[in-house]
C-alpha cells in the first residue's frame, strides 16, 4: 500500500529484499538496486545478497587473479 505520508524513501525502505554485502544497495525487486542514505536502512532482518555492479567487480577481480595465476 501507497499512502500519501509515505516518502520514496520510506516506501523503499519497505521494499527491500536484500541488501548487497559489498555497496550496501538495497534490492528492491528482481532488477532493481537502490543504494539507500544512512539511517534508511530496514531495521528489520533481511538477507544478503551482491548487486550486479559488486558481481561484475567480482567476476573481473576473479578473472584478473586467474590470469595472473597462468601467466
Ligand atoms: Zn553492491
């Protein structure tokens, strides 16, 4: 539910499946990351997870340490 006392913020806020343990953004569905300003954070429980730009950064870092590994 939407009402208009709500903030974006807050109503992400609501939203968040996971937070990404590298940025700390905040998923908000399937495709969307939203990194939060502080104190926006959920206070309750949710899981974590790594965004797609954290991914990428780690799947380069990966393949970089592969390569200097044969090289
Ligand atoms: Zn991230």
């Amino acid at each position: 539910m939407h009402t208009a006392t709500q903030s974006p913020i807050e109503a992400a806020r609501d939203k968040v499946h996971a937070v990404c343990m590298y940025c700390h953004a905040a998923r908000l569905n399937k495709t969307t990351w939203r990194v939060l300003p502080e104190g926006t954070m959920p206070s309750r429980q949710v899981s974590h997870g790594v965004c797609p730009n954290c991914y990428d950064q780690a799947i380069k870092q990966l393949i970089f340490e592969m390569k200097s590994l044969t090289a």
